[in-house]
C-alpha cells in the first residue's frame, strides 16, 4: 500500500517517456540483420522510396560502417597526389581543386590540429571519418563522399592539419526548384563557385 | 554545377527562394548531423559556412575543422568570435567552456541555421569596410540588439533568448507551425524541460551519445520529415 504510489508514479513516468520516445525506431537502425535490410529495399521499391524508409536505410548503413572495422581504412593519400586550380568556395572553409593524379574535382576541407592535443587521436578519428564517410551514399545522407586524407605537415615535419578530399556532390534529379535563386544571382557570381557542367571529370 | 556555401546563398537574399526550397535545406541539414551522429560523430561547428548547397536543391554538411568522435576525449577548448559563438549553445560559447560538448550542442547548432533558413536572412553580414578590410557584422537588428553585458554567460544566455524570441515572433509567418515548433525544440534541446532531455541535464551530458542520438532522431527527423509545402 505504501510502494502503491511510487509505484504508480513510475510507471506513468515509463509510459510518458516510452510515448516521447519510441526506441524501436533506433534498434531497428542498429539491428545487424540482413533480412530488415532487404525489407527496407522491398518497401522503398515499392512505397517510391519513402523518406522513412530511405532514412533508416542510410541509418543502418552509417551505423555499420562506423562497427565494421573490417572495412580498409582510408589511409593517407601519398605525398605526390598533389590538387591544383584551387577556388575556395566563398563564404566557406571548403577547396574546389583538381586532382593531379585522376585529372578529377574535389572538394578539400581542413581538419585542424590544436598543438596540446594528441596528434594520434585526431590521426585516429579523420581516419575512422573519412572511412564512414566513404562508405554512405550522399544523396541519402547529405554528406560528401570521402576519397582519402592528406596529411598537412609544416617545412619541419610537424604535423599541421589534414585535409579531406570529397568527391564532386552527385547529379540530382531536382524536384525542388532553385533556378530562381541561382540564375538571378550568376551574374553576381562573386560568392558562388562555377564548375564544369561534368564535375566529375577535368577537361584538359 | 554551382556550389555555393549556405552563407552565400543566406546573404544574397534572393526574393524568389522559395518556402519548399528552405525546407528541402533545412531537411538535408537534418539528415546530415543525424547520419553523423549515427556514425558516433560530433561536427562542433555547424553554420552556414560549413553547409554547401547546389542548384538542385542539396545541401551537404562539411567543415569538419573540429569534429571529434563522441567516444574521443573533449578538451574543452573554445574561442570567443562573436560570429561563431552565437551559433554554439550558452554554455559552448568563449575560450573555456563550461560544458562537454555533446550531439545536444550539434542540435542547438542545427537549430539556429535552421532559423536563418526558415527566415531566409544571415545572421551575419560581410561587408567591406572603409580601408578595404573585411569586416563581419551582425546581420539581422535583434542579433546585434543583444546588450553587452559584462558577464559573458549572461549575455550569452540573452543571445539564446533573443533567437528563441526571434522564432516564435517571425518564424510562423514564413514556415508555419510546425517547423517553428522544430527550430523551437532544437533551440531548447539542452534545457531541463527539453523533450530531448528526460530529467536532469546533467546526467545526460556524461551519456554516451547514443541515447541522445536516438532521442534525436526520433524527434527532429521525424517532425522535419513530416512537413510538406
């Protein structure tokens, strides 16, 4: 009779907590079972890839590739694979530059290194970064897919920073038109940068 | 293709952006901090600067200058620019920080770009001065209306009030309820009354993450998502 109310107490607390937060939704995205993945392949075919769906797709993928340790890791890119034409995008941190290897564009963005702080973990993390980064789909997950990392040393060795190299954002069918904007800014174009109509590829 | 940064695109004010295309950003921001976060990552500097958007409509998040991995130890470190700190939460903001950065803070984060979105104004004004100089200057009135105050944590907490009051004040009009009610929960993420934090603030900040991610993504995606135009 006494535990009666704080009995009762908990349980509404567990019901209002359960309601604001159904943990369904984040096991189902962390369950390693390939049979939810093929349903969800099943349903985004057949529902014309609702967002849900699509999204718990990408969950599930960018959960596996951050466990998957198996996965090669990026490793660093060698020190002749040099990126030239650089263009900052204004108003930006990010780098559209030329790979001097693939003849390709990339996007380049720095990782700072804070002197003080443990030059292996940040080494540790761009790497498990750029790996999951390399493994996930941009047009689910609106993050650039990552080709590798430069390691950034000043004249004397010292570790300086490490840049990042994304692949071009991919073609996308547009369903939400930003024409208006774009077209009526190009000729101000002094904070916008202009690329090759095939990002992929750099003519030369 | 034409990549510009968010900042750019905010700051040329163009009157034909539409309303479906800041949704279409401010979705694709969402789902760029919730994938990062899914991976057990924090960004630790999400702005306009750090978002790319293209001509069809996608945004893409970079700018991974202070990222970490949630599991990675937080060294505490901040800087005091005044254009940086009023997209980091009150207690993220100056040189020494009085809090451990969490996926809580990237939600706060994400919470004052999705206003400047959803308001279509910077925040944040590049302007050349007198001698040629860059300068950077607050943008919109009620931003730089904030008071100074000798006490920073004050005055911070008084930034956080003023973005709050921006969203429930401006926000309906150009995005309606409902997405004001988001950018009103991302801006109130880490308060003890949060529908992101059951309780006590402080138990979750010494969380591992993935509670708080998931409590996320049930509760920003899944209201972004819902939203159509």
């Amino acid at each position: 009779m006494y535990l009666k109310s704080p009995l009762q107490s908990s349980v509404q607390e567990f019901e209002d907590w359960y309601r604001r937060w159904d943990p369904s939704w984040f096991l189902i995205a962390r369950l390693a079972l390939p049979d939810i993945d093929a349903e969800i392949r099943q349903h985004r075919l057949e529902n014309d890839d609702a967002a849900p769906l699509k999204i718990m797709g990408g969950l599930r993928e960018a959960h596996r590739a951050r466990m998957d340790t198996n996965r090669r890791p990026l490793g660093f890119l060698p020190d002749n694979v040099a990126f030239y034409l650089p263009k900052q995008v204004d108003l930006s941190s990010a780098t559209v530059c030329a790979r001097s290897d693939s003849h390709t564009l990339a996007i380049l963005d720095y990782v700072e290194y804070r002197p003080g702080t443990s030059e292996a973990d940040i080494s540790n993390d761009v790497q498990n970064l750029a790996r999951v980064m390399s493994n996930l789909d941009p047009l689910t997950c609106n993050l650039l897919r990552c080709e590798g990392v430069k390691r950034n040393n000043d004249e004397s060795g010292r570790l300086r920073g490490f840049s990042l190299v994304f692949q071009m954002p991919p073609p996308r069918p547009s369903k939400v038109s930003l024409s208006n904007e774009h077209v009526n800014s190009r000729s101000e174009d002094d904070r916008s940068t202009m690329v090759s109509d095939q990002p992929e590829t750099l003519s030369t | 293709m034409n990549i510009h940064s968010l900042r750019g695109s905010l700051l040329r004010q163009t009157p034909g952006v539409s309303i479906s295309f800041r949704l279409a950003i401010a979705k694709s921001m969402a789902r760029a901090v919730i994938f990062l976060h899914s991976a057990s990552f924090v960004h630790k500097n999400i702005r306009p600067e750090t978002v790319l958007t293209t001509e069809s409509g996608s945004s893409y998040l970079v700018g991974f200058q202070k990222f970490r991995a949630t599991a990675s130890h937080t060294y505490m470190l901040g800087d005091a620019l005044w254009h940086e700190n009023i997209y980091r939460h009150p207690t993220r903001q100056g040189v020494a920080p009085e809090d451990m950065y969490t996926m809580l803070h990237d939600v706060y984060s994400l919470g004052v770009c999705l206003l400047e979105v959803g308001l279509w104004s910077s925040f944040v004004q590049h302007v050349i001065g007198p001698n040629g100089e860059p300068l950077i200057l607050p943008g919109l009135l009620e931003i730089a209306a904030v008071p100074k105050m000798r006490d920073e944590r004050k005055r911070a907490f008084g930034l956080k009030r003023v973005l709050t009051e921006l969203a429930t004040s401006k926000l309906p009009s150009c995005m309606g309820d409902k997405y004001t009610s988001l950018v009103i929960s991302c801006l109130s993420c880490l308060d003890k009354t949060s529908k992101f934090v059951n309780g006590d603030a402080t138990t979750e900040i010494v969380d591992d993450g993935i509670d708080l991610g998931a409590r996320y993504i049930q509760g920003v995606l899944s209201e972004i998502e819902d939203i159509s135009m």
